[in-house]
C-alpha cells in the first residue's frame, strides 16, 4: 500500500517552490544538451541561476531550516555534504559538458532528497514555533528568470 504524501507546512511551501526552480535548472541543462547547445552558454545561465537563486537558497535552509534537527543528525549531515558538493561543482572551470552534467545530476538527486525525505523529517520535528519563525523570515519572491539566452527553448 502506497503512503499518501504529506502535505507541506505553509512555512515550508516557499522553499518547495524553490526546489521546483532547481528541479528546472535540471531540466534546461539536459534541454540544452540534447539540442547541441554550446557547453558555454549553458554554463551562463547555470551559474547566474547559482548565484541568484541557489547561494540565498543555501543559505536560508542552513541558517534556518536544518538547525531545527541536530547538528549530526545524518539526513543534515547528507544535506550539507550535498550543498558542498554543489558548490564545488559549480566552481570547477575545466570541462562545461562534464560539470554540467554532474551538477544536473546532483542537483536533481539533492532537491528530491530534501523534498522526499528531509523535509517531511523536519516537518515531523519541527515545533509550530519554529513553523511560524521560519515563515516570518522567509517568504515567496516572484520568480525571475533569466531569459536574454533561452537555449532550452
């Protein structure tokens, strides 16, 4: 019998919505390479999405969203070593094609590891206090978009 997802606290919905748009900087980095994009442009658009949108994403779950577990609590520990992971991808210069492809790929695993198992768990933990504070601090900016070189398109 298959378990019905758990809803997600209106305190923990902005970062979901995040977690799509990383979910689509996957999707547009596969889209580019199965259109014959040069690595070149990818990596653009890959690295204003990290600087935009992935640095304050990172930091907001750091700060305030996995405290709420212990520090060497394993889902957390997994989750930082993820979000190092990332960024040391992301700072890599040499080959586009293979960072890029290694960053889709681990950026896809990591935002499904938050969404499946991470967050239900801080969830489950979290205090309604804590639910509130984190929606106090942390509320839904319309996303924008990087669109002068749409190559998925």
């Amino acid at each position: 019998m298959q378990q019905k997802p758990q809803k997600r606290h209106k305190a923990l919905q902005p970062l979901s919505r995040e977690h799509h748009f990383g979910l689509l900087l996957s999707w547009k980095i596969r889209s580019g390479f199965s259109k014959n994009i040069a690595p070149e442009r990818i990596r653009i658009y890959a690295n204003w999405f990290y600087e935009n949108h992935l640095i304050p994403h990172f930091e907001m779950e750091e700060t305030h969203i996995f405290p709420i577990l212990e520090e060497n609590h394993e889902l957390i520990k997994k989750a930082l070593a993820d979000h190092k992971r990332i960024k040391q991808l992301f700072a890599e210069t040499a080959n586009d094609t293979k960072t890029l492809s290694k960053i889709e790929q681990e950026l896809d695993q990591h935002i499904r590891f938050e969404e499946r198992i991470l967050f239900p768990e801080i969830q489950n933990i979290a205090t309604e206090e804590e639910l509130l504070q984190i929606e106090k601090i942390h509320q839904t900016e319309a996303f924008e978009d990087k669109i002068d070189d749409e190559f998925w398109r």
